[in-house]
C-alpha cells in the first residue's frame, strides 16, 4: 500500500518582521537587499549586533523560524501557544496572505480561512450579498454559493436580518454568517483562527460539529484555539508554537499539558493570581474600558494565598464613556482546560443588576468561599450591554491558584484528580433492608 501524501506540507518555514519602519529608504537599498535573498545571501545592510541572539535582535522579530510539519487528508490539526507565539502568522502563510522569509510549503486542494471576523465582508453590503462576495473570493461560482446558500443562513441563524447591512449585525451575528460561509463552501482545508469566541456557547458547539462532520468527509482543518478543552475533544494531534518556533508535535492530550506546563503568566510567589495587563488594553471599547482587575481577600487584604473553601473579592476598575441599557458585568470561572465551571454576573437573572453606571466607578465581587480543589483556574471579565452583547471580553484574565486544604479532616487535601469542586455532604448507613 502506498503512502498517503500529505494535503498541507510545510518545510522550515520563517517570517522575518523588521520593527519600526518599511523599506529600507531607498530603491537601490530595498533592490540589494531583495537580489541578496534571492541568492540566499545574508542580508548586506543588516547590523552586526554582538551578543543579542534570538528571536528579536537590532530591530528584527522572528515571528516564525524553522517550522516544519505536514497535515495528511481528513485530519483535524490543533495549534496551541501563547499569544504572539507565531500561530496567527503561520496561518496567513499558508493562506498566501503574507509570504514567508525563509522555507517553503506545499497546498494541494483549495483553502477557505477564518482568521478574523468578518475578514472579506464588506460592511455597507447586506448579509445576503456578503454571502456571494466572500463566496467569490474563496474561489466559488456564483451557482455553487446559490447552491450552499439557504443552508448557510440556516447555520448562521440571521435568516430574518439576512438583507440587513452587516456594519448593523453584532459580533456574533458578524462571526456567525462568517464562519457559515467559509465552512458550507466545500474547501478541501479550512484554516480556524480564535474567532469562536465571539458566539455563544450553542454556536460554539455547532462549530465544532461542522469542523468534525468536514474531517469526516475527508476534508483537513487547521484549527487555533485558546479554549484546551474544545481543543482536546476535536483535535487528535496538536503542534506547540512558542516564540515561533515549534516545540512540540504529537498527541493533543500530551501537546496541551505540556503548554499548561509553559505558561507565563502563573502567579508568582508573592500573590495568589497573576492579571494578564495587556488584555486591558488590546481589548478595550471606545465606549467602555476595564482598566484594572485586583483580588483580595474578603476583609480586603492582597490576596497572597487561597485555600480550598476560602473566599475572595474580585475588583473590576471600569471607565465608561457613556450610559449603557441593561449593563451588566459578567465573571466566568474556568478550570484549567478552559471548560467553564460557573458564571457570575450582575444581570436581572441574578437578581443584582446594574441601574446605571459612573463614568468611572469599581465593581466588587464578592464570594464567601470558593469551592475549588487545588489546582489552577482562570477568569474571563465582560461587560455586556442590552440583549447580552459582549462590549469588552477579556478571555483569561485572571489566573487563580488554589493551594491544597484538607477540607473533610480525613488527613488529606484534595486535588483536581478527584474533581474541581468540593461539595459539602454527609453519608449515613442504615442497616438491614427489604429481604431480596
């Protein structure tokens, strides 16, 4: 039996930026330094910089360097890594978007990517005529979107709002139509970037439906995600990127927890969680800001240490640029694959809503004691306006470290082995019983 040949193919491919300014300033300069590369030349006005070696050096960033894997037919391929590890530059590679520095990789069947939402919309056009163009631009003829398309307003679930212009649709709306598209379109390799995030908990799921029903028909998908469990439940094989470069390939499971293990935002010594500062800012509105999020203890102290079934109070800073209908701040508790444990918000379902907000203010929330066993969790913090439409979401905020408490007195703490929530109970025995 022969061997299968691999539908996607990539050999030690990298992606050089150079930081701060384009060309080099010159036409003569930019031809010497191109004519240089197409001999596979070093590049002949590049700084020698002593002792800075890496990923970034004398105002270059590796983005990617020496990435080599291949994708066989009908596989589902995971890519995990921290932000700016190189994942979303690799997929604008083998999408054509932006060419490689060095390498090469080899495509063999047509490719339809999501790699933001809504990329190939146009927002003055209706959702119905967004439809044929973005089919257009995959490469499909006007009969085959016609074909696909009563199915993908179907999925999209904007059937009513379908002659809408999109510029008035909602994220989800937005990202649900996209997706829609490039998913009900036939590609032989679809390329997923994080965009799953914007829908909601229902849509997410039909997602990954159709990313699985599209291996099962032989088709390949490439799929980036920060959420571990969706990846761990659709993906047999994942890649690791850090700093761009790949460091591990091989089952998902052991790619995952090898990931986890890399984290750079664990919480240090000092403090029981760690806040990933930069979401505050990449994430912000123009008419709503998170601008800090602080833990403490519930008498108000740093939160140095927390303990099985000890409580906390989370501190929400919040800047708002005007008035809101049904605000509400939401918190998402997380375990340490992403799946969801609770979610607490401010709305009228939680009988504490929000009337009106300062145009500065800080949230507090809140809870008496948290039932977690040892292990580390993470925070998702939003803000969401009327009919629950996420303004700002700062996915995995807030990293929580539990540390261990022998909360039954039996001698023993409890791990997340024996599960991530602690229940209060009581077992009792009667003897005797109905003669069998």
């Amino acid at each position: 039996m022969t061997a299968a040949h691999p539908v996607l193919q990539a050999e030690r491919l990298g992606k050089l930026y150079r930081l701060g300014y384009i060309g080099s300033g010159s036409l003569a300069q930019d031809l010497s330094r191109w004519w240089a590369r197409l001999r596979g030349r070093p590049d002949p006005l590049a700084k020698i910089v002593e002792g800075r070696a890496g990923r970034q050096a004398a105002g270059h960033l590796w983005a990617l360097r020496d990435v080599s894997f291949s994708v066989d037919r009908g596989e589902i391929l995971g890519i995990v890594g921290q932000n700016g590890a190189g994942k979303s530059t690799l997929l604008k590679i083998l999408t054509k978007i932006t060419r490689p520095t060095s390498g090469l990789f080899r495509v063999r069947g047509r490719v339809a990517s999501l790699l933001e939402v809504g990329t190939g919309f146009h927002p003055e056009l209706s959702g119905r005529e967004n439809v044929f163009l973005n089919g257009a631009i995959l490469g499909m003829t006007r009969a085959e979107v016609a074909r696909k398309f009563d199915e993908i307003v179907a999925f999209a679930e904007v059937g009513p709002f379908i002659d809408t212009p999109v510029k008035r649709y909602s994220s989800g709306m937005y990202v649900r139509l996209a997706f829609a598209v490039a998913a009900h379109l036939e590609p032989d390799i679809l390329l997923v970037d994080e965009v799953l995030a914007v829908g909601d908990a229902a849509f997410q799921r039909k997602c990954l439906g159709k990313m699985g029903d599209a291996a099962g028909q032989g088709r390949t998908v490439l799929f980036v995600s920060h959420n571990m469990a969706a990846m761990e439940r659709l993906c047999p094989r994942a890649l690791l990127i850090d700093e761009g470069r790949l460091v591990m390939d091989g089952p998902c499971a052991e790619v995952i927890a090898a990931h986890l293990r890399t984290l750079r935002d664990e919480p240090g010594p000092e403090l029981a969680y760690a806040v990933n500062l930069a979401l505050l800012d990449e994430r912000a509105h123009p008419d709503m800001r998170i601008r800090s999020l602080e833990l403490a203890t519930p008498d108000g102290a740093p939160l140095r240490a927390l303990a099985t079934g000890q409580g906390l109070e989370l501190r929400i800073g919040y800047e708002a640029r005007r008035q809101f209908v049904s605000p509400a701040f939401a918190v998402h508790l997380n375990d340490h694959l992403g799946r969801r444990l609770v979610q607490l918000n401010t709305s009228p379902i939680s009988g504490q809503p929000v009337e009106r907000l300062g145009a500065r203010g800080t949230m507090r929330l809140r809870i008496d004691a948290l039932p977690l066993t040892a292990g580390t969790y993470t925070l998702d913090v939003g803000f969401v306006r009327e009919q629950s439409e996420w303004v700002v979401k700062l996915e995995r905020a807030v990293t929580l470290r539990v540390t261990p408490r022998d909360v039954y007195g039996s001698g023993m703490a409890l791990d997340q082995s024996r599960g991530a929530i602690v229940v209060g109970h009581r077992w009792e025995h009667e003897p005797g019983g109905p003669t069998p």
